[in-house]
C-alpha cells in the first residue's frame, strides 16, 4: 500500500475518530468534513487523470479489466449513482461521446463538482438524515453513504496508481510527497 493510500486511511480515521471524541452538545460538522474529504479525494483523482498521457488512456493492465479512461468513466458514473442516492438533481453522467482526454477529464470534474453541491446543500441535517442502505436490508445516513462514496474512489485511485507504476510513470501524490519529503516515498 503506497504512503498516500495509507495517509487516506489515516486521515478518514482520525476525522472519524475526532467527530466521536467530540462532547455530546458539540455541533455536528458533517457537511465540513466530508467536503474536505471529498476535495481531497477529487484533488488525486482528478490530478491523475490529467497527468496521465492521454496516448495510454485505452491502456488495460489485462484483457479482461477496464482501461485507464473506463476507470475514470466508472469513477464519474458512480459520483452521479451516489447523488441519486442522495436525492440529487443532477441524475447521471453523459458518456456518449467522451472519448478524448480532455473530454473524460471534464465529465470526471463535473461529476464531483455536481456531487460537493450536493454534499453542500445537503449540509449537516441533511447528512444525518436516514436511507435504505443501497446494498443491505437496513437504513444508514447519508454521511455513511457519501463516506461510502469517496472509499469506493480511493479504491479506484488505488487501481489507477497500478498503472501509472505499470507505465514506467509516478503518481503526483507521490511526485507531491517527494518534493516535501525527498527520499522518504514508495
């Protein structure tokens, strides 16, 4: 596991764990923090699929997994599945057509700008609100499905690092991480 993915881990667990140590009359501040989590999350995601070459876009470790650009369409598709869940206005994400480079990276950015509006105007009572669980018999708030949200794009972050290592090429977390810590990364 890379030092970034690792850092990920440790941020969401200590946010988490800093929102239970909280006293019982502290204000809930869910909508801050899963923005900052989402933002952060978007940075890497979005940044990757602007520094990889757009020439190894249809690039598949293997036959049988998605390219480079599915991964990153799969990524915009499940941001506007989670803004469904939400009950958000904007449905779902336009494909047809995005081929390009710079069309897959503009639908992947829309479709977390769409999805921090939702988070925004949702705000704290609205997070804490109660829905079908989309995958289990039981209710969670949807602070618990937006945290389900951002784990399911760094799992795809995680793939996506694979193959830019795959590429001969570094990642910009870790490009980013060399250049405050030299000679401490992956």
């Amino acid at each position: 596991m890379t030092r970034t993915a690792l850092a990920f881990i440790f941020l969401f667990a200590a946010t988490t764990g800093q929102a239970l140590a909280q006293e019982p009359a502290a204000k809930p501040r869910l909508a801050p923090e899963m923005l900052e989590m989402w933002e952060r999350i978007e940075k890497m995601v979005v940044d990757m699929s602007e520094q990889f070459p757009a020439e190894k876009y249809d690039y598949k470790p293997a036959p049988e997994v998605r390219s480079f650009k599915e991964q990153l369409l799969h990524v915009a598709s499940s941001n506007y599945y989670f803004i469904r869940l939400s009950g958000g206005k904007k449905t779902e994400a336009t494909h047809a057509g995005r081929e390009t480079k710079a069309d897959v990276v503009a639908v992947l950015k829309e479709s977390f700008r769409d999805a921090a509006a939702v988070i925004n105007e949702l705000g704290d009572a609205g997070l804490a609100r109660m829905v079908k669980h989309p995958f289990e018999e039981h209710s969670v708030s949807l602070h618990r499905i937006w945290t389900m949200a951002a784990a399911h794009d760094g799992e795809h972050y995680g793939q996506l690092v694979i193959y830019y290592r795959l590429n001969g090429l570094v990642p910009p977390t870790t490009v980013q991480e060399q250049a405050v810590r030299p000679g401490q990364h992956d």
